[in-house]
C-alpha cells in the first residue's frame, strides 16, 4: 500500500507544531485540509522547503530500497529497460527516463521474460558465435563488461528499482501517493523532522527523530522494518517514548 504525500505533511506539521496558531476547531481545519500548504506556520518552514525534505528524504529512503534484496519493498520502485541487443550499453533508465537506481534485480530475454545467467565474457562471446554450430542446445548467457553488455539470445531487458525526482514532485503538488510500501511512513516521518532542526528551534526534538530513524534505517537495510506509532503532538524530547507496532 503506497502513502499519501499529504499524509507526510501532516505528520510532520503535527508533530513540530507548524500550523497556524488557532483554536481547537482552527487546527482541526488546518490538519483535515486537503492541501497541507496552505495551513502551515511559513515563519518556521516554508511550504516549499517542507516539500524539498519529504522529497528528498523519500529519496533517501528509495536508495536504501534499490540497494537492498526485500523483493516486497522493491516491487514498490520496480522498472524495466527497453530492449537490449548483444554489444548495446546497460541501460541507465527505462523508456520514460526513470533512471535505474541501486543494484539489478537481473536481466531477462525479451522474448519469453526467462532469467540470463550471468558468465564469464569469453564463454557467452563463444556461444554467441556458435563456430560450426559446435552446441546444439541454446543457452542464456549474458556478460557485463565496462557499460555495455553482451548475450546469446536476440534481445534481452533490466529489472530493477526506480526513482524520478520530476515524477514524484508532480505527484506531491496533485495531492498523490508516493510508491513507498506505508510500513516505511514512520521511518519517512522521523527522517524529515531529523532534517528541520534551525536557529535554535526543534534542535533537542529533531536530534530525538534521528536517533529514532538511525534505528529505523538499520532495520530497512537489514529487510526488518517495522510500523512506528509516533507520538499524536509535539514531543518533549527527554521524555517521548515511540511504540514499535
């Protein structure tokens, strides 16, 4: 299940305290509306600059994704290259320019999505070549060497994780989801109020939420990341106790 930008926005507004001063049913207004920009504190973060830290700390949290093996987690980011043939270069993005970011998922024959297998240069140079029609019995072999790529069938394609700066920033500014698995919006929550921290104001709180997400990052890397149940209001930094659910 992805997240819902504005669902970021809130819970750091909340929890820094940056909506406009109000009564109870003044802040209940300002949490519930539909664009969270419009209801923010802009003396303690500017709109835009609030949008900068979410974009960047989702892709932040995206490259420990495409760097990591939990299949579940990198389904979120998943892309795929166009067609390669043999000697072509590794693709660096897929037909929409989403650049490829992290590790391969792997390469595939295009012509029936079956997994290459990776072998030494000289060995699929020689398969390739065939002299003499020596092997009776295709194989799918594939060698990487510098940036390009060489294999023994027609074509073949990448897998792997995605992320698009431009892509992600429309998608912030029409109220839309991010691609994130929802199990990470607390571990995205605390990243973004680590980074808010300025002139003195949320300096004690901030360096709480990066304690927290240092924890949390170890745990995406290690493929055991978990739901946090952050506290509903500004902490008091000594005494905040976050529940791990």
């Amino acid at each position: 299940m992805s997240i819902a930008y504005q669902r970021i926005a809130r819970a750091v507004a909340l929890r820094a305290d940056m909506f406009i001063d109000g009564d109870k049913a003044a802040r209940e207004t300002a949490y519930t509306t539909a664009t969270v920009a419009t209801q923010l504190d802009s003396a303690l973060v500017p709109p835009s600059a609030l949008k900068q830290d979410i974009l960047a700390i989702e892709q932040e949290i995206a490259e420990i994704i495409a760097n990591s093996t939990n299949a579940m987690y990198r389904a979120a980011l998943a892309i795929q290259s166009a067609n390669v043939a043999s000697g072509g270069n590794v693709p660096t993005a897929n037909g929409s320019s989403v650049p490829f970011i992290g590790t391969f998922d792997g390469v595939f024959d295009s012509a029936d999505n079956t997994p290459m297998r990776e072998m030494p240069l000289q060995v699929v140079l020689r398969r390739a070549a065939n002299p003499n029609s020596t092997w009776k019995v295709a194989v799918r072999y594939f060698a990487i060497e510098g940036t390009k790529i060489f294999h023994t069938t027609t074509n073949v394609y990448f897998r792997g994780c995605g992320w698009l700066y431009t892509t992600q920033s429309a998608a912030y500014d029409a109220n839309g989801d991010s691609p994130l698995p929802s199990v990470l919006e607390g571990l995205w929550v605390c990243k973004v109020l680590a980074r808010l921290a300025q002139n003195g104001w949320f300096v004690p709180e901030a360096q709480w939420y990066q304690n927290l997400a240092a924890e949390q990052t170890a745990a995406l890397i290690q493929g055991r990341a978990q739901m946090l149940a952050l506290p509903d209001q500004p902490i008091k930094a000594a005494s905040a106790e976050p529940v791990a659910g």
